[in-house]
C-alpha cells in the first residue's frame, strides 16, 4: 500500500483543478521510498480527454531525480469529468511504442495516480499498469 503524504495529494488535486478544463499531468519523485515532491509537467495535447507529458521537461526531471539520489515514484493526471481509473488510452499510452500491450510498460515500477473532478472532493487512487494491459489498484494511505 503506498504511502503518499496529504501535502503531495494537495499538490496533485491543485493542479489538476488549476489546469481546467484540460487534464494536467506530472510527476511525483520520492526519497527513501517516500514520496516528497510534485513536479507538473505540461500536458502538450491541451486536452480535457487526454494527456501528453513535455518529453523535455520529462528528460530534465530525469536529470534530476539522478544528480538529487531521487527516483520516480509515480506519473500522475486528472480526469476532468471520468472516474479515478485509468482509461484504455491511458493503458495504451504507458508503453513504448504506445499499444504495444506484449511489452513491459515504459515504467514498470512507478505507480500511475489518477486525480477525479468527477466528485467533490475530488477521488485519487493509484494503479500498477503490468504487461498485456492489466490494471492493479492498489489503495493509497494518506499521510
């Protein structure tokens, strides 16, 4: 069960409110297995369907997480009216080349969070995304 403190799910459910009506997107960095840092990145397909991460700003926090000792403990995006769970384009687009479902996904341990404006107060929940396109939640602890 992952562990992520109220401050970093604040952080999450800011952001996808700030960046309505499109889904907003980023990622969450950890140290020592704990999470402590929400890096937005911009959603280039300026979309409320979907989302499309900055490869450069992605490679720059790649950069990052190795000078800091940091590693990527999730990827995370908002669904503007669609419940917390990932969609199949969400599936499709975790691996590399997207839709390729027989591979390991792009980023086999990093969990994938979900932010729902669906509801007040909004729903956050994170899933694992495994090889052939399974979907494994996995309950959060709010600390």
């Amino acid at each position: 069960m992952p562990r992520i403190p109220r401050a970093v799910v604040d952080e999450m459910v800011a952001h996808a409110r700030e960046d309505l009506p499109d889904e907003a997107c980023g990622m969450v960095h950890a140290k020592d297995g704990v999470a402590t840092a929400v890096h937005r990145v911009k959603n280039d397909a300026a979309s409320p369907y979907r989302y499309e991460m900055n490869p450069l700003q992605m490679m720059r926090l790649e950069g990052r997480r190795d000078r800091e000792g940091e590693t990527l403990f999730a990827i995370y995006h908002s669904h503007v009216a669609s419940p917390a769970r990932p969609s199949p384009t969400d599936v499709r687009m975790a691996f590399f080349p997207p839709g390729e479902l027989d591979n390991e996904p792009a980023y086999p341990e990093t969990l994938y969070i979900l932010v729902s404006l669906a509801s007040e107060p909004p729903d956050v929940r994170a899933f694992w995304i495994r090889r052939g396109g399974e979907v494994v939640e996995d309950p959060i602890e709010i600390t």
